[in-house]
C-alpha cells in the first residue's frame, strides 16, 4: 500500500530499512553511471544490479508497471528514429524494399533506452521505498534548514498530491454527468473542464499550507529537536562515500578513454 499522497510502498526489505540518504546517494549514483557509461555492456550491469535491488525490496510487479508505460514508448521511438535516420548509419541489419534498418541506429537506441530505464527504475525504487518525509528529516538533520527541507518535501509529493486532486476532481465532474469515456476527442474534451479545478485547487492548498505552517511557527528562529534519529552504521556510510567517488572516478576514466 502507498503511504498517503506519496509513492511509498510498505515493506521490512533491506533496502526499506536503510538510511534514506544512502538511498539517495545510490539513485543518484546509478543515474549518473548509466549515463557516463560509454558502452552497452557496463550500462546493462547498472541495470541488472537495480534490477536485483527492485527484487529484493519487493515493488517488482508495481515498478514493471510504471517502468513499461514511461520506457516504452520512448524505446519504440528511438529504435524507429535510430535504426532509420541516423547519419551514423552506414552497416545494413535487414532490409524490406527501400526500407532498410541499420545495425549502428538499432545499438545507439538500445544504449539511450537502457539509460532512460536505469532513469526511471531508480527514481522509482527510491520513491517506493522511501517516504518523503524521511528523506527531509535526514536532509535537516544533516544540516539543511527546515524552509529548504519543506521545499524537498513539497517537490517530492507534487506529483501524487496533483494525481489524486485530479481523480478527486474526476469523479467529481463524472458524478455530475461529465463523459469522461468513448472516443480519444471526447476523452480529450472531457479533460479540459478538469484543468481549472485542478489549478484552483493546488493554489488553495498551497495557501492553506502556508497558513498551517505560519500558525505552528514554522518561521520562529528556535533550535528544534529531531523527531527520531535514522539507523545508520559503519558499512553504510562506507556504502555511501564509494558511490559517491565512484561518479568522479568515472567521469575521469572516460575521458581518458574507457570503453
């Protein structure tokens, strides 16, 4: 189940119980692999191992979901626009009349859309696995300050608080006799009432956010007490810094010529 208007997933996985910031560090880091990764061979490494990590979290069937309708779209594009048109194009794969399909295009596509998976399965994993709220308790405990951690929390529940006002608004609209089925025009047309209600609505809770926030002294210059210390430990923080270097450390090997 999701943890209120997040993308949390409950679980008692290794990776539900780390330290959100050595979840955030290893998103970031396999992101930024994925894509200095000059070959196909290293980048389906990083996708493999996030891979092992969605299993053993347990969110497998739900990111497969989430992960095939944002990739795949892009990954038939790309084969389309890749294998056909690329001035790079030069050694023939197959052919079917004037058509001809090119195996550098079917390669370059394969690369961009692996990197775009890794994008997508880490940013996921550590949305499934990690509550907003914890991921800014440890940014503030660390040192950040309360305004720019309610600004790293309010950037990560953006997207489900917007998805569900709009299925709110929705159902809503569809209770007073709005068709919001049939055709792709009806389905479009049926869209466009939704947008003002949906605009007004995330401007009235922005405001009532900012009320609740000033009445329990949100602003007050008062040192506050932490509402629970994360579980950290040694092979953690080890964890952390190697992921960390290891961006650095292959930025530099490709250009001096990793392949």
């Amino acid at each position: 189940m999701a943890g209120g208007l997040s993308l949390y997933q409950e679980g008692a996985s290794l990776l539900h119980r780390a330290h959100p910031l050595t979840k955030g560090v290893l998103m970031l880091s396999a992101i930024a692999l994925a894509f200095i990764a000059p070959s196909l061979y290293w980048i389906l490494g990083i996708a493999l191992i996030l891979l092992i990590l969605v299993i053993v979290a347990g969110v497998l069937r739900r990111l497969i979901a989430v992960a095939l309708a944002l990739s795949l779209p892009i990954t038939v594009l790309l084969l389309a626009v890749q294998g056909f048109a690329n001035p790079a194009n030069h050694t023939v794969l197959f052919a079917i009349g004037p058509v001809v399909y090119y195996t550098e295009g079917l390669y370059i596509a394969a690369i961009a859309s692996l990197r775009i998976t890794c994008l997508v399965v880490a940013t996921f994993l550590f949305s499934f696995t990690t509550r907003p709220a914890d991921i800014t308790e440890a940014l503030m405990q660390r040192g950040l300050s309360p305004a720019m951690g309610y600004v790293v929390q309010s950037a990560l529940q953006i997207i489900p608080q917007t998805l569900d006002m709009a299925v709110r608004i929705q159902d809503a609209q569809r209770s007073r006799g709005l068709e919001t089925g049939g055709s792709l025009p009806k389905r479009a047309r049926a869209y466009i009432p939704l947008m003002l209600p949906l605009v007004l609505s995330s401007l009235v809770a922005t405001q009532e956010r900012a009320m609740a926030l000033e009445v329990r002294g949100f602003g007050l210059p008062v040192k506050r007490t932490n509402r629970y210390e994360f579980a950290d430990n040694a092979i953690q923080r080890i964890t952390r810094w190697a992921l960390a270097l290891a961006v650095p450390a292959a930025i530099v090997a490709r250009f001096v010529g990793w392949r």
